[in-house]
C-alpha cells in the first residue's frame, strides 16, 4: 500500500516527532542526549533552519522548527543520519535506530504554533518524570529562561510582548507551565513504562522519596495515587505490586 504523501506546511512550521523502531530507546544516557543537542545544533547552521522548541524523551523525541534553506526531509535526514551513526558506533550496533519515517504536523496559525510548543515542553510533566518543565533537562526550557543555545526565542516571546522583552518572559513562563488540555499529534501508542521509568514516575506522581513509601500513606491518598498510576501513567496491576509492595487485592479492589 502506497504511503501517504506528507501534508505540506504553507508556513514553513512543522511539529515533529521520531521514535525509535520497536519502540526501543534512543537515549540511554546524558551522553546520548547531549550528543543529539550538539547534531540539532550542528544542522540548524548547515540546514539553515530555526528552531522553536524540543523535548527528547527515552524512546521519541518532539521538534517544532521552521525550514527555511533546506526542506524538511533533508534535514531531517541529515540529523538522523549522523546521530545514528554515532550512536551505532557508542553501543557497536548496526541496523536502523529510528522508525521508518517521522511523523509531522504543519503548524500553520499562531494560536495552533503556541499550543504545540506547551505541548512538547509540558510532555515529561505529563508523562509522570517530573512535576514542572524547568526539572526536565532535556528541553530547551532553558533557553527561554537562561542561557540560548540555539533557540530563535524572539519569534515565540513576541507573542507575548512585542515591546517589553521582560514582561513578555514572563507571560511566556505562566503560558507553557499553566495546566491545560492540549492535544496535538503524539506517538499514538499507550506503552506500559519500564520499571526503572515506572519507579520514577511513582516518585513525582505520589510525591515519595522511595517507590515503597506509596505502602505507608493513607488509604485514601494512596488509592488516589494508585487509579492515577493506573489511568493516567499506564503501570500496570503486576508492575505496581512488585514495585511498591502493595497486594494485587489491594489494587483490583480500587
């Protein structure tokens, strides 16, 4: 069956999303994400093309980005190439590392444009791995609130303020950390975390120092935190008990 052609963006603005094939990981390790910083940094330069925002996760990543000198399918397939080549070489692997093809979105209004860069930075808040964006490491968050590596942050803050670059920070920061339910184009897959994930999102989630610690709150706290596990993270039954120490009885009477 022939593929789909891809819908092309009038502005030039693309919400972006790759993961690994068979749903593997494609970042271990800060190395890994750090390497995959420095080929988005590398290519912006040759490809010419800007970028609003990004979010690497375990098994996907999000970018929001404007071609401009080079289209879409290029530069994708100059990052992905070089940042699996690396990463071939790190794990002495061979063989594909990302699925098939990207997914993309145009993003072709302002009001769309503003909601797909909240999106994309509040997803590890979502997902469970931390309870605001500036603790999540691997997104460009910082570069709106710190130091700029690469970001066109002028586009995205004028937006808020065209004149006052301060006022404007700060109707950026209350935007993107404001609760909301946005929906944009997403990995469409509900995958049950790993453990060592599953461990840390029952941190955040029930806002414990240790997975056990979930076993010595209140009944109704706890099984509070248990249907939110459950419904909003995906762990499963098993996975909770083995994790926490909490009965299978206890989680199925819920």
């Amino acid at each position: 069956m022939p593929r789909t052609s891809r819908l092309k963006s009038e502005s030039g603005i693309y919400h972006i999303i790759m993961r690994g094939i068979n749903r593997q990981r494609i970042f271990f390790d800060d190395e890994d994400c750090n390497r995959f910083i420095h080929t988005l940094m590398e290519y912006k330069d040759v490809c010419g093309f800007k970028i609003y925002t990004y979010c690497l996760m375990e098994n996907h990543m999000h970018l929001l980005l404007h071609e401009c000198k080079e289209l879409l399918g290029t530069i994708m397939r100059r990052i992905c190439s070089s940042y699996v080549f690396w990463y071939n070489k790190k794990y002495d692997r061979i063989g594909y590392l990302f699925q098939d093809r990207f997914k993309s979105e145009p993003v072709e209004d302002d009001t769309y444009f503003l909601t797909v860069l909240r999106y994309i930075l509040q997803n590890p808040v979502k997902a469970g791995l931390v309870d605001k964006i500036e603790d999540y490491e691997w997104t460009n968050y910082n570069d709106y609130i710190g130091i700029n590596r690469m970001t066109d942050t002028h586009f995205v803050l004028q937006f808020f303020d065209e004149i006052d670059k301060v006022n404007a920070l700060k109707l950026f920061i209350e935007y993107v950390n404001k609760e909301n339910g946005d929906e944009c184009m997403d990995v469409n897959e509900r995958r049950q975390p790993a453990d060592h994930e599953a461990i840390r999102i029952i941190k955040n989630c029930c806002k414990i120092n240790d997975e056990k610690d979930l076993l010595k709150l209140g009944k109704d706290v706890r099984n509070t935190y248990l249907r939110e596990l459950i419904k909003k993270h995906n762990l499963s039954i098993r996975q909770i008990e083995r994790l926490t120490g909490i009965g299978r009885g206890v989680i199925q009477k819920l």
